[in-house]
C-alpha cells in the first residue's frame, strides 16, 4: 500500500607560523528553536547512531522533532546497513523535510573496502569530512520534485532528497555505515526566515 509522508514542522587559533594570530570565525547565532534531544551530535566522531537497517525486508526510520538550535548547528547522524537482499545494492534514500536545509550523505563500506557510490537523486559531493576517507564518494541531497515516490511504496511530499547506491569491492554483500549530516542551508536571507526544525527520514531498499 502506498503510504505519504507529509512533513510537519527544527579562542582564537594560533598560527605555527610566526606566531601569527587568526581571528576566529564568529559564534552561531541562536535560532528560534530550542535543542533538540540527539545533542550534542555536531561531528562525524559524535555521530548519533540509529538501529541498523537492511535491504530486504526494505526499511524505512524516521526521527521527529529535530533542530538547528544555533545557526552554525551540524547534526550527525550514522547508521549501519546490511545487504541482506539478493537483488542488487542496497539503495538508500535519505530525506529531509524542508529546503532550508543542507543534506550530505557518505557510505562507508566494513573492512575499509573501498566502495564506488553512484549518486541516484542529488549531486556528487567529493568534500571530505574527517575521518571520511577520499574513497567515500558523498552525494548532495536536491529539492525533492513534487510527490517523489521511493521504492514504489512511499511518496515524500516536500523537502530535500539523496539517494545514493554503493558497490563495496571484492564483496558480495555490501554492507557499510551511512553518514548523514544535515545543517542551515547557507544564503543571503536573513536568518530569520530559514525553518529551524526538520524531520528526517531514511529508507533502505
């Protein structure tokens, strides 16, 4: 049965060099919405880990009530993903509920295979983010087009979409851990116009 998701609406550096003396980047600015409860969640290495997923059954996760509380907020997010299916790579979709935000997702393969991600819905990201290695190819999540339907069954309404699939080399069963990090879409309007909750949602088939 197809089912629709509708959205509601979350020092200063010292130079090595001379003693040279860097101003440091001003402070986030707060934001109408308070914290949410996944904090403090604003790196790679504090990633908040969601229960795993697989491919067959396909599964779908969603986490509510999520916010940038200050306007320079990351929010990180990691999950495992098991290919447990017999009919190809497991595709991910990772979607968020408003364009205010900026979507970026990795997959990296166990056993630090190298894998080959092909970025279905959104655009190729080659930027590294800590411990991401170059071979983790990242994809930029895109607005969603109207009524976009993921794996046959479920219809996303608004929003930001990536969907990415990953061949793990010299494996069979591509399992990896998907990162995920979501934070205020960057621009020139004004702070106060930009949503400050979003809900997230993965899909795994």
């Amino acid at each position: 049965m197809r089912k629709s998701l509708l959205f509601s609406a979350s020092a200063l550096l010292i130079s090595a060099s001379a003693g040279c003396t860097v101003s440091p980047a001003p402070p986030g600015e707060p934001t109408s919405c308070p914290a949410d409860g996944f904090e403090g969640n604003d790196t790679e290495a504090t990633a908040f880990e969601l229960p795993e997923m697989t491919d067959h059954p396909d599964s779908s996760r969603d986490v509510l009530a999520l916010s940038v509380h200050v306007t320079d907020d990351e929010d990180w997010f990691k999950v495992h993903v098991k290919d447990t299916g017999l009919g190809g790579n497991p595709i991910v979709s990772v979607a968020v509920s408003s364009a205010d935000f900026e979507l970026q997702t990795w997959f990296l393969c166990d056993d630090e295979r190298r894998g080959e991600t092909d970025c279905q819905y959104g655009a190729d990201a080659y930027e590294t983010v800590g411990d991401l290695r170059s071979s983790a190819r990242g994809c930029r999540g895109d607005a969603l087009e109207p009524a976009r339907t993921v794996g046959g069954s479920t219809q996303l309404d608004t929003g930001v979409l990536a969907e990415s699939v990953t061949e793990c080399s010299g494996t069979s069963s591509d399992d990896g851990t998907l990162f995920i990090r979501v934070r205020q879409r960057g621009g020139s309007r004004p702070v106060s116009s930009l949503a400050c909750s979003y809900e997230l949602r993965v899909f795994v088939q």
